[in-house]
C-alpha cells in the first residue's frame, strides 16, 4: 500500500511540475501610477487565480510617452511585452513602428458581439479604417468641476454651472468680487486645446483630421485656435486663471481647486472619484458640468481621451491567445463597471452602461452623470473622432510651448503663426522618417 501511495505520489507531483511547466507567462506594461496601479494589480491576480494556465505580469512603466517609447526600444531588441497601454493620441506612431498587430486579427467570428458592444464615441476613436487595432480600455474626456459652496457664496447658482467661455468670465467677475483667490484652474495642456477645437466643429489636422489620408498639415494658425487663445489670455490677464507653472502638470491645478483657491477646475473625467473623495474631506460640495465652449457655436461634442491595449507581433500563438483572453476578460462588462466605479473613468461597453443604469448608479453619484452624458451627446463626425498625426507628443509640445508664449505677452496671431510653421516642419520630418 506504502508503494502504491508512493507512486501516487509521484504521479501527482510530475503532474503538478507539468502544469507549472505549461503554464503560459503574459506581460503587460501600463502607465497607470498610484491608487490605479494597485487596481490594475489587484484585476491581473484576480486573473490569474481563475486562470491558472496563463501569469499576467503588469508592469507599470511611467507615462505614457514612456511606457510607448520603452515598448518600441524593448521590441527591437527582442525582449517585446506582449500587451502595452499606448494614450490615444499614440495611436498613429503605435501604427507607424510595426511592433503590433491588429487586435481584431485574433479575434474570432464568435466574439465579434464583444467588439460591437463598445459604445459609439470609444469605437469612433478606436476604429481606425474599419479595424479595432487595440482593445479600448481607459476612456476619459474632460468636464468643468466647481465648488458649490464658494458659488453659493458670490451668489451664483450651485446646480447651473457656466456652458460658454462667456458665462465662464462672467462667474468669475462674482467670485473674485465674492473674495474667491483665483476664478478657474486647468492644467496647460493640448489635450485641452484639442477639446475646444472639435467642440467647434474644426480639425487639428488636414486630410480629415489624418483619418482619409495621413496627416501632412496641423492647423494652429486658424479661427477656431484664435477663439480659445483669446480667451485663455484674457482669463490670465485678469488674474482669473491660474496653473502652477509648469506644463501638464495635472496636480498642480488639482491642488488648487482642491484647497479651494480656484472655484473651477477643468479637467479628466478619470478624476471623479479622486475629486469627489478631496472634496468630502476639505468639507466642500462638488459640482460637474460640461465643458464650457465659445459662444455662438453648435457643440459637437469631445473628442475621446485615455489609453487602449495593443499588443505586440511576434510571439509564439499560445500566448497570442493568451494575451487576446486576458484582454477579452480585463476589459469585460464585470470589470469594466469595476474599473468605472474605482476610477471614474467610463464605462466603454453599452453592457457596461446597461448594468450602471440598472443599479441608479448615476442617480445616486450625480458627478458622474455629467461626464457620460457629455460623451453620449458627442455628434460623431471628423472632428470629434479625433486626429491621427504620427507626431501628436511632438506637436503637442509646440502648442503648448505657444500658450506659455501667449501667456508671457507675445502677441497671440504671430505666435500661432509660428508654431504652425513648426507643426508642419515636425509633421514633415516625422513622415519622411516612417516612408
């Protein structure tokens, strides 16, 4: 008996060493830092304690430039992950460097449902020439926050947020009369800029904002770019708007809403939850609204912000099917409501949506009802469906380094005169590289 037990035995321990042996090893790079670092984490063993032949290693690699850039080094010197987490504006240079295939490649007919159940605005983005060739993930767009107790106290009315840059300059008008230190807060970043174009109606770029044919023009110098200057500087001028300085710096204007010296905040609807637990804990009541637009315009809606997972060519099939299952379940209804409720980021399957509306989530945490409704009120057309430019890190840079010009006092024409004659000479080096 003592042998057979032993043999038993044996058996169970090859077995076991095999399994080990068999088990598939997938590694994900993301740029999520902090509090979203430990949930992706936390997601990744939830995966793998009901995936027990396939390990997800998450990564956290820094910023996004960081993350896509370390991806691209990591590839040519044959040490690739196999999923990366690329922002949205990455999308072209991810095309562009040939390191990933297209996610919808993997996918078989019978999970197609799974690619139709993303909600219009995210596919719109994500879609590019008919294909899904990343896996929408982390979607954000950018909303107006306001303190409802400093309103209250320059009389302003707490349910009636400002709608246009003009209903913006005059609240602000109240609330420094009303002794507020600073009116309104974003930080200095494009993605702003981006916002307020396609809410009018224009693109960023020609040839169908790069979605008909690549981008070879960035449109700096024009109306729509001029109306959004003006106004920014005059905010400035009049001590209304205030950053702490340094470009893309998205603490630093969340500190100074949050401390309350600025009343208005502009920024990512990612930050709901964040916002509103800082608002509980320094005793004041937050408010949402949408992003304010010049006046006298039709708004179109925002264009989709955030991140999606692309994964890398070149790895053996198994664990090509393992990456496309790990994503599959990341990213599905359960744990997109998850990912949601955690972050603040939204939702981007209408299943998702359905289950949210089912439980009055957004009844009962109204600062998130503002964000979704201003995504699903998005009219889908070219300017909202995002620009596709090879070089959007670069070309984001230039624009921002003219609104720090506009803001020091050089004149706003011949400043965006200038960084679009440099848009255009980085957009032409750029293709030139990747022909």
């Amino acid at each position: 008996m003592k042998k057979v037990l032993m043999a038993l035995f044996a058996v169970l321990t090859a077995f076991s060493s095999a399994l080990a042996q068999e088990k598939i090893h997938i590694t994900f790079w993301h740029a999520m830092g902090g509090s979203r670092a430990a949930f992706i984490d936390r997601m990744v063993q939830d995966f793998n304690y009901t995936h027990p032949n396939i390990e997800v290693k998450a990564q956290y690699k820094g910023s996004y430039r960081d993350t896509l850039n370390s991806a691209i080094l990591a590839y040519k010197q044959g040490n690739a992950p196999h999923i990366v987490q690329i922002f949205e504006v990455g999308s072209q240079l991810a095309l562009d460097s040939g390191i990933f295939m297209p996610f919808q490649d993997l996918v078989k007919p019978g999970d197609y449902a799974l690619l139709n159940d993303f909600i219009k605005p995210v596919a719109n983005y994500y879609r590019i020439k008919g294909k899904f060739n990343s896996v929408p993930f982390n979607s954000s767009n950018p909303i107006l926050y306001y303190n409802k107790d400093l309103f209250r106290k320059a009389g302003l009315d707490p349910e009636n947020p400002p709608k246009t840059f003009d209903e913006i300059v005059d609240a602000c008008v109240k609330l420094k009369k009303a002794g507020v230190r600073y009116c309104i807060t974003w930080p200095l970043h494009s993605w702003f800029v981006e916002q307020w174009i396609a809410e009018q109606g224009a693109l960023l770029a020609n040839n169908e904002n790069g979605r008909k044919a690549r981008a070879t023009n960035i449109y700096i110098n024009s109306k729509p770019m001029y109306r959004i200057m003006n106004w920014w500087k005059k905010l400035y001028d009049k001590g209304y708007y205030a950053y702490s300085g340094k470009p893309e710096d998205w603490d630093g204007a969340n500190n100074l809403f949050v401390s309350q010296q600025a009343a208005m905040l502009i920024t990512s609807t990612s930050d709901v939850t964040i916002l509103e637990n800082a608002a509980y804990e320094h005793g004041f009541k937050l408010g949402t609204g949408f992003l304010p637009v010049p006046d006298g315009i039709k708004r179109n809606g925002v264009v989709v912000g955030g991140a999606s997972l692309w994964v890398t060519k070149g790895h053996p099939k198994k664990e090509l099917e393992a990456a496309k299952e790990f994503l599959l379940w990341f990213t599905n209804t359960e744990n997109e409501v998850r990912w949601h409720k955690g972050t603040g980021y939204f939702p981007v399957r209408e299943s998702a949506v359905k289950v949210l509306k089912f439980e009055k989530w957004f009844d009962k945490h109204p600062a998130y009802k503002a964000a979704f409704d201003q995504l699903l009120q998005t009219i889908p057309n070219r300017a909202t469906q995002g620009a596709l430019i090879g070089n959007f890190p670069e070309i984001r840079t230039i624009i921002e380094n003219a609104v720090q010009d506009i803001l020091a006092g050089k004149p706003i024409r011949a400043t965006l005169q200038e960084a679009d004659r440099k848009a255009d000479q980085a957009l032409k080096r750029y293709n030139m590289s990747v022909r």
